[in-house]
C-alpha cells in the first residue's frame, strides 16, 4: 500500500505553482467565476421565465407558455449539460500545469474540445456506479422487507390490499405507505455505500488519467485508474482526511447557498422576501465557494496530480504477478 509523503505533495504543487506560466490561482479564480456566473445567471433566468409563464394565463396565452416553458427547460439543461465539461476544463489546465507546459486561459476550455473522450467518461463513470447501485439496492431492499425495518411498509401494504386497493400509483398515494418505502429504499441506498465508497475511490484517479491523454479514451482512463489504486484506496482515503479542512469548507459554502431554506426551517423570519432571501443567499454561497477555490483551489488539485504520478509511478516498479501455471524450464524439460 502507498503511502504518501504529505510535505512532499504539496512542496511538489507549491513549486508548481511557483513555475506555472500562468497563475494557477487565477486559472482556478477566472474558472469559479464563470462557473458562479453561469450558475446564478440561469437560475435569474429561469425566475423571470417563470414569472412570464405565471403571468400568461387562459387559453389565448398556451402556445406563449408553451414557447417560455421550452426555453425555461432547454435553459436548465445546457447549464447541466454543459458544467461537467467545463468542471473537466479546469482538470486539464491543473494538469498542464503540473506537466510544466505552457499553460493558457483558453485550456480551461478543454473539456468542449475534447468532447468524444470526455462525454465517454462521464457516461461510462455514471453508468457503471448506478449500475452497481442498482444492482444492490434492489436486492437489499428484498432482504430489508423480511427483517423489523420493513415491518411499516408491509403493513401498510398489507392494509391497502385489505381496502380493495391493488393498482401501485394508488397505494403510493397512501402517504404512510410511501414514507415506510422511502423510508426502506434510503436504508438500501445508504448500506449500498459500504461498496459504492470503495468503488468510486478505484475510479477516483480516472479524471486525470484522462487529461493526461484524451486519445487514449475514457475506458482506458478508467482501466488505469482502478490499476494504479488497487491496494491504495486507503492512501487517497487518507489523502482526503489530510484536506479534511478544505472539503468541510466546501461543504459549508454549499449549506450556505440554502440559507434560505435553513432559516425557514428554523423559523427564522428576515426582512426580505423569499425570492430575495433565495438569491441572497445562493450569491454568497458561490461567493464564498469562488473565494475558497481561488485561495487553496490550485495546491490542493495540483496535490493529487502529483499523488497520480505516485501511484503511476509504484505500479510501474511493481513486479507482475507470476501464474502457477505458467511454463518453468526447470519443471518441464523440453
């Protein structure tokens, strides 16, 4: 198992950073930017569509709200179409960086330009970890109706059955009954994780693989990275608890984008109306996301770009593992 050297990385991305041609820290603040921008810009958007699709009524205002409602969807899915290429842009500028080439703004539009490979991973990533979650949750779901955690939604299907009813959308109707399943499905779900964790820590590496050659394809990217964690899991686990500030942070400035929410929760009452409350407090969650990123951002990227070269580098010196049925000239004299 790696074990990595945590002053070596980040004097490693320190000294990167050091040399880059730009500023990765600008690269990084230029990228939050956008990103915010681009964000809260749809999400503005998206509100004055929705108060002119409100606003239109009776059977003369249909084909208007018709046209505001396709524009209103086809706004909202490009922004999440489009932010996983752009977040793969930011992938490929962090790793030219630490590659020491002559890095530019425009690299952080990589992830448009390498479209095929990209669009591949994201798919192929997606697909295998709800693959796989789907492959355990249903069966855990089965064993979970047997034990005392499914005796609620048994029950309540059982009363349902008793009342004549037997179509499904009917019985979800049952708000007791679709509680206890909810209920049943996010126990499978959170159990699932005791696999999908470990899972997604052997594809953690994939993203950089990519970077470091597109043309190789996305599932080569994947291959190696379960290759080069295999045993290392732990290592990057560990890697991540040495960041335990800087995801916490991150944690934090997304709690605080729901601000507005939490204060309803609390029953806390501002002088603003709900609209503004949400607004107010999305733009100072990407605020303060954009502030942290531009300050650690960079180190704590270019930090795993140098623990992938690690790994590479000890899978590399690793002996292959000899068959026990392969040919020794010793035993089987020709």
């Amino acid at each position: 198992m790696k074990r990595f050297s945590y002053d070596r990385l980040e004097a490693n991305a320190e000294r990167e950073i050091s040399a880059a041609s730009v500023p990765p820290r600008k690269l990084v603040l230029y990228h939050s930017l956008i990103t915010a921008g681009a964000v809260l810009l749809a999400a503005l958007v998206q509100l004055l569509l929705q108060n002119q699709i409100d606003n239109t009524g009776g059977l003369s205002g249909m084909d208007s709200r018709a046209v505001l409602s396709t524009v209103e969807t086809l706004l909202s899915g490009a922004v999440r179409l489009g932010l996983p290429f752009w977040q793969f842009g930011l992938t490929f500028a962090i790793w030219s960086v630490h590659r020491q080439r002559q890095t530019e703004y425009r690299d952080l539009t990589l992830g448009f330009r390498n479209f095929g490979p990209v669009l591949r991973f994201l798919l192929l990533n997606g697909l295998l970890i709800l693959g796989v979650m789907m492959l355990l949750v249903y069966p855990l779901c089965g064993i979970l109706m047997v034990t005392p955690l499914g005796s609620p939604l048994t029950g309540a299907v059982e009363a349902q059955i008793a009342a004549g009813v037997t179509d499904m959308n009917t019985m979800l109707e049952d708000p007791t009954l679709y509680a206890s399943m909810v209920s049943l499905v996010s126990i499978a779900i959170l159990l699932s994780l005791i696999v999908l964790i470990p899972l997604s820590y052997r594809l953690r590496m994939g993203r950089l693989a990519l970077a470091e050659d597109p043309k190789a394809g996305a599932m080569n990217a994947l291959r190696k990275s379960v290759n080069i964690t295999r045993k290392n899991s732990m290592a990057l686990f560990r890697l991540d608890l040495h960041f335990w500030w800087y995801f916490l942070a991150m944690g934090l400035t997304g709690l605080l984008t729901y601000g507005d929410s939490i204060c309803a929760a609390l029953n806390i009452a501002l002088p603003i109306s709900a609209t503004a409350q949400f607004f107010l407090f999305y733009a100072l969650g990407l605020a303060a996301q954009t502030a942290l990123l531009w300050a650690f951002g960079a180190k704590v990227e270019l930090t795993y770009a140098s623990a992938y070269d690690a790994l590479t580098e000890e899978r590399r010196q690793a002996p292959e593992p000899q068959s026990p049925y392969a040919r020794n000239s010793k035993n089987f004299p020709s």
